[in-house]
C-alpha cells in the first residue's frame, strides 16, 4: 500500500480538495481483486490485509478533520459501486466499503451516500447477486443495509449556495468499466466471414466422407446448417437493441435536462417577478413617503406662517408706538401751526 493513505489524515489539515495517494491506492485493489478473476470474499479480505488497508483512518487528527476524510473516503469508494463499472470491480467496491465503513474511527460512523436516483440499480445489483448465488457478497450487502450505513440523499453529492453548475468528476481507469459493446467487439465481419468459411469447408468435408456425395449423411449431422446465419442474425439484432436501448437513454437524459431546465427558467421568473414586486412595493413606499412628507410640510409652512401673522398682530401696536414716537414731535408741531399757536408760548 501506498504511503500517501498512512499520512493522507497528518496532511489533511493543509487542504481538503484532494487526499494524497487515495486514489491510486483504492484502485490498485480494485485491480489487484480484478486480476484474481473472483468475487470471493476471503480473496479481498486477503489483499486487504497485504495492503494494512485498515491503517487509512490512523493518525493523530481531530474529530473534524476525521469525520471530513472519511466522507471522502467512502465517496471515493461509493463511485465505483455503481455503473458503468464492470460487475468483478462493483463487488470489490461493495467489499472496500464495507471494510472502510467497518474500520472508521467516527463516532458516530459516518454513512455511505446513496442518491435516489441509483438506489434501483443498486437494488437489481443485489438481485444479479442473489441469481448468480455470490451469497457472500449479498450477505455484505444486507450487513451495510442493516447497519443502516447508507445515507439516501436527493443528489449524489452535496449542493452548496453559489457552487459552480459543472461539478469537476474524477478520473478513473478505463479497464474497470464494463465494455458496453462487448459483443460486437468479439463478433466483426471479419470473425462473420471467417466462420463462413470454415462452414462451408466442414460441409464440403462431410459431403466427401459421406457415401451420398451430393449431400452429406444424416450421422454427421452435429451442428445446425445456418448456425453462421443465425449467429449474424442474433448479433444483428443485439446490436439494435442496444442501439435502442442508447436512444431510450438518450432521450431520457434530454426529457431530464430539459425539466431542469424549465425548472430553472421558472425558479427565475418568479424570482424575478418577486424581485420586480419587492422592487415596485419599494418605490410605491419611498414614493408615497415623500408626498406624505411634502404635505405635512406644506401644513406645517402653513401653521408657521399663521403663527407668525399671529404673534406680529399681537405685537403690532408695540410696534407702531415705538415707530410713531420719533415721527411725534413733528406731527405736533405740524398740527399747532396749522392751529395757530407757537410752540415756544406754551
């Protein structure tokens, strides 16, 4: 085993993005457990062991850090539980989570996340098994069921606020998929050809050996005249199959996107009509704010102004005494020479 597994939980601290050597080291047991060509239990206990595959939680780390690296740790494992991974590798990654379940220092464990959308081929995973009597990997299977170890969550991975929409997907090894034409890679027109004449030599030959040489005896009659025939005929029709089963995909995948799509344009427009709403009820309250501010301060011009005609009439009459009394003298003297007598007599 690696060293980046041993020392993944001391380097953790510097950055969550990646785990030294997880990675590498997850699928080089799936590799080796693929190599083994089984899907025996006891095999991958046994490579687990070589590998101290069990020290991946070791190291002094707190409780955060841990709970964090062993989320990664079983995501990590969960992807390769799940199409389009061939079936021997699907088994060793329900044996690795198992074991990384088993052997988590988390208290309490921390669970395997399951979304909705791939718990029913999960659920037909565990059917092939009960079929194909792979009983120990159905019995690890209804263990982690039982444990209660998965986690049923809406998406298979944890959606933030302000994340970006194209979630970065890992890399894995090509030769763990499961090859999706696998008969049309073994059954070419070549392999089609070659198959037709080899049946038409081994017909020629019976002829020869036969005592009718026209036609050859019904005793060497082991195989079916149109097995080349029906042979093309079946990968013929295999491969429409698949093609239709593509398109059914295909135009599934479309039908999704185009809901979440529309979801998304309606999610929009009500929030922008929300926005506009919020937006309008805003102006309509500063508006009507402000012509309720103009008209109480037009009252209250109004009342000052009535105010201050009020205090000058009551001041009025000091007002004019004080004016009047310079002017006085002069109103006098005015007034006794227009009645005749002198000032200066009285």
């Amino acid at each position: 085993m690696r060293a980046g597994l041993g020392a993944a939980a001391g380097e953790l601290g510097a950055g969550m993005s990646s785990v030294p050597g997880l990675q590498a080291d997850c699928e080089e047991l799936l590799g080796a457990f693929q190599e083994a060509d089984t899907v025996r239990f006891e095999r991958f206990a046994e490579l687990w062991r070589e590998r101290r595959f069990h020290t991946i939680f070791y190291g002094r780390i707190r409780a955060l850090e841990r709970n964090k690296l062993t989320k990664k740790t079983l995501e990590l494992a969960q992807q390769y539980f799940l199409p389009p991974y061939a079936f021997q590798i699907r088994v060793g990654a329900l044996y690795l989570l198992y074991g990384l379940y088993s052997t988590q220092l988390c208290q309490p464990k921390q669970k395997i996340r399951i979304a909705l959308k791939d718990w029913p081929e999960i659920q037909r995973f565990q059917q092939d098994l009960i079929d194909s009597q792979h009983y120990d990997a159905a019995y690890i299977f209804r263990t982690l069921r039982l444990a209660r170890a998965f986690h049923f969550t809406a998406m298979p991975k944890l959606l933030n606020y302000r994340t970006k929409k194209k979630i970065q997907e890992n890399e894995f090894k090509e030769e763990f998929k499961d090859p999706s034409n696998r008969v049309n890679s073994l059954i070419t027109n070549d392999v089609l050809e070659e198959l037709m004449n080899i049946h038409d030599h081994y017909q020629k030959m019976k002829c020869v050996i036969s005592a009718d040489k026209s036609q050859p005896d019904k005793a060497l009659s082991l195989i079916k005249d149109e097995f080349v025939v029906n042979l093309k005929d079946l990968t013929l029709e295999h491969q429409e199959w698949q093609q239709n089963r593509m398109k059914l995909f295909l135009n599934a995948k479309e039908t999704d996107e185009m809901s979440n799509k529309k979801e998304e344009g309606t999610l929009l427009e009500s929030e922008g009509s929300e926005r506009a709403n919020a937006l309008a009820r805003i102006k309509y309250r500063s508006y009507s704010a402000v012509v309720e501010a103009s008209k109480s301060r037009r009252h209250r011009q109004v009342k000052l102004e009535s105010s201050e005609s009020g205090s000058n009439y009551g001041k009025s009459p000091n007002r004019n005494k004080k004016t009047s009394r310079r002017p006085q003298p002069a109103r006098r003297r005015d007034s006794l020479e227009i009645k005749g007598i002198s000032p200066l007599h009285s």
